[in-house]
C-alpha cells in the first residue's frame, strides 16, 4: 500500500502511542530497542474468539515429534518471539504527518490470523485471546522445520 495517508482521528477507537521519554520496560527487564512502537488494544476490541480446538500429531509439539533428548542441549537459549499485526508502506512525508489518534491501514482485515515469528522467522499463525488481563496469542497453523528452514 504505497502512499497510505493518515486518517482523521476516529475518536472512538483511539490509540495512544506511548509518550515519549525513557523506554519502556519489558516484562522480566531488559527494554525495548528504539524505533519500536507500542499498541494498546482494549479487550472489546477483540472479536470472540471460538474454543474447542483439538491437537493432532501434526500440531504436537515439537519437542514431541524430534525428541526431547536433541532438544536438551538448546532449551535454555534465548529466543525472541513477536506477533506481527500488519505492515504498510508510506511516505517520510505522511510518516512526519502522524500525530495521536492517526489512524493508518495495515494488509490485514481485521479477524486474519496474524504471523507469529521467532528471531524474525514465521513460525506459525495465531489468533490473539485474553489471557486474565493481558493478550496472548493462541497458536493455530504451525509452519513445518522443514519449510522453516528453507525460508532462511
């Protein structure tokens, strides 16, 4: 989406960024690199998400599937794990004409699975749910190793 434009502010769906000053704070330490952008959503933002879902041998973990014992030697590594919303294209000139309450359209229509990726490889796709009060992401399409790898 080449040239999006900022919208006017949809006071009734708003997102704040985060104002600025120092980093904020990621759960466990640590804080998040600059240039990273914070959103908020609000749970009736959410569509409902159905329950039910059922684990087959090809959604077992992969743990499961190569073997405990080959995975031991890397389980304590550090990952990164990010959900991915949506992305867009735009100008430096409608990037600098951003202000609170812009409203700019991602690839996504609302209800699409979101990507799910570990140290910026695609791993899976999932829906976000609640989890208490805070989000988390249920996992649904599993990309395979094997298709994983190829994509490195």
């Amino acid at each position: 989406m080449s040239g999006a434009r900022p919208t006017a502010p949809d006071r009734s769906r708003r997102v704040r960024p985060s104002a600025a000053g120092p980093a904020p704070s990621i759960r466990g330490g640590g804080t998040l690199p600059p240039r990273t952008f914070l959103l908020t959503l609000t749970p009736r933002a959410l569509p409902p998400f159905p329950t039910g879902a059922r684990m087959t041998d090809a959604t077992r973990p992969l743990a499961d599937r190569l073997g405990a014992e080959n995975l031991r030697l890397l389980e304590n590594i550090g990952v990164r794990l990010t959900v991915e919303v949506g992305r867009t294209e735009m100008t430096i000139r409608d990037l600098l004409r951003l202000s609170e309450g812009s409203v700019v359209e991602l690839d996504r229509l609302a209800g699409d699975p979101l990507d799910v990726l570990v140290n910026g490889t695609p791993i899976a796709k999932g829906e976000v749910v609640m989890v208490g009060e805070r989000f988390g992401i249920r996992f649904g399409q599993i990309i395979e190793p094997e298709k994983r790898a190829e994509s490195l």
